[in-house]
C-alpha cells in the first residue's frame, strides 16, 4: 500500500489541480498533516537552470513541476477527519467537474485519481488524488490521503515517467 501511495504521489506529482479552496478547512482540524507548495517555490526551483540531475526520471520531473502553481497533500489517520475528507473529495469532484482517470483497490484501500481535462488532450490543468484505507501500521484505524495539483502538465511526459516504475 505505502509503495503505492508513493509511486502515485511521485508520479502524479507533476500533474496538476484545483478545488483547493475545499481543502483549505483541513488546515485547522486537528489530526490532519499537510503540505502546500506554491507557485513562488516552483518558480524559484525552476530558476536552478545549472542543475546536473543523474538520472533520467529526476530530470523529467524537474522539468514537469516548472509549470505547476500549486502542489498541497493532507494526510489523517483519524477515522472521522478521514470521512470528512472523503466527502471533501466529492464535492470537489462536482463543483470542479473532474474526470475519473482511474481507480485502485488494494486489499482494504482504495486509490482514486481525478483529473480536470483541457481543450489540449495531452495536458491536465488538475489532479485530485484520494487514498482512502486501513493501515496495518495504525492497526487497522482508517487513513486518507488527498493529493491536490494544480498547473499544466503534459500527459505525455507523465505516462513516460510511470512506464519507468
């Protein structure tokens, strides 16, 4: 499950949403851990044009976060802010009209990856994604996770960095 929820986040991470207004209640509940990048630290990442990147996959990733504007990531292992955080997801799916790009069962979780299409099918202007589980290491206490993404990522570039993995 860990090494899902990390390929998909490292994979996703580079491709892009909105709805971040909803998520930004979690902020205050307690139990809730969380990340926000803006556009400010991708442009200043972006900046490090003299970067020697060894690998392959390291550079086509630091090429795709030059074009996101925002990058947040809230995480709970409490079963309540979990079940808020799932409705959360669904109201944004409506209110942003997302696009299903595909599901995941894994034993008792679940993975579902959202994404908001632009006239250009080879880009994404959003992505949401949700886990939503029972982890062995909380002994079986519901988890959730919601990775938001907002930008212009081309598909292209993300599908070559996951036939990688």
């Amino acid at each position: 499950m860990k090494k899902t929820i990390l390929l998909l986040l490292f994979v996703t991470t580079p491709i892009v949403l909105t709805a971040q207004s909803l998520f930004d209640s979690l902020e205050d509940l307690n139990g809730v851990d969380m990340v926000v990048v803006t556009k400010d630290a991708f442009d200043l990442i972006s900046k490090f044009k003299n970067i020697k990147i060894e690998d392959n996959e390291g550079m086509k990733v630091f090429e795709m976060i030059q074009d996101l504007e925002e990058f947040k990531m809230f995480s709970t292992d409490d079963a309540k802010v979990a079940t808020i955080m799932g409705e959360l997801v669904n109201a944004s799916i409506k209110n942003q009209n997302l696009t299903e790009l595909m599901r995941i069962k894994e034993d008792a979780s679940r993975v579902k990856i959202y994404v908001k299409t632009t006239k250009n099918k080879d880009f994404v202007s959003e992505v949401l994604m949700f886990v939503k589980g029972l982890s062995k290491k909380t002994n079986k206490v519901s988890e959730a996770v919601i990775v938001s993404l907002i930008g212009s990522i081309d598909i292209n570039k993300i599908s070559e960095l996951a036939d990688t993995f």
